[in-house]
C-alpha cells in the first residue's frame, strides 16, 4: 500500500503562489511517473505536471509557464510551485504515483487550492 503526506494548500489571492508538497512511502525509484493531478467541482481529474525519471517533465497547457514540478530522490517527495495563480485553479489538488512495476496507479487525499479575492 502506498502512502501519501500531502501539504501546502490553502486560501491564495490571484498572482499570488503556492508550494505543494508529497512525500511518497518507499522510494521514489519504485515509481515510472509521480506527479500531480486536480479536480474542480463538476470537473473530471485532470493531469496537472507529471516527471518521468526517463523522459521530461510534461505539464497541462494550462499552467505551464506557471508551475513547475520537481523531485527531492531522497525524500521521496514530489513537490509543485504554482506561481501567478488564477481563479480557475481552484480544485483539489492529488498527489499521483504510477508503480512501475505492474503499473498500478495511488492517489493521494488531496489538498484544497482556492484562488480568490
């Protein structure tokens, strides 16, 4: 069973920035893909930012140029800067990992994000 410890959301202003944090149990080599999904109200899960230790970093249309995803190999932790937040990134935050064994798929609980003013 995979564990998750995300942080970091919270209550932003637009043009304002969040760090999100995910600490991953074992070691993040045990994954092919970890990364970062999101759901807004009546919205389905949608890929935020995912790192593959053998390909590139791939982000959503939407935030990139915005955010930027990056691992911490020590401490198992994937983490996301949002930078220039808009309204419309307002959803649950998932922290995702795929294992690379059999390529099962763990989520996290999820972390609130509200951009408003």
């Amino acid at each position: 069973q995979v564990q998750f410890v995300e942080s970091g959301g919270g209550l932003v202003q637009p043009g304002e920035s969040l760090l999100l944090s995910c600490t991953i149990s074992g070691s993040i080599w045990r994954y092919n893909a970890v990364g970062w999904f999101r759901q807004a109200p009546g919205n389905q899960r949608e890929m935020v930012a995912m790192v593959f230790p053998t390909g590139p970093t791939k982000y959503a249309d939407g935030v990139k140029g915005r955010c930027t995803i990056f691992t911490d190999i020590e401490m198992n932790t994937v983490r996301l800067q949002m930078n220039s937040l808009k309204p419309e990134d307002t959803a649950v935050y998932y922290c995702y990992a795929r294992e690379s064994q059999d390529g099962s798929e763990y989520w996290g609980q999820g972390t609130q994000v509200t951009v408003s003013s």
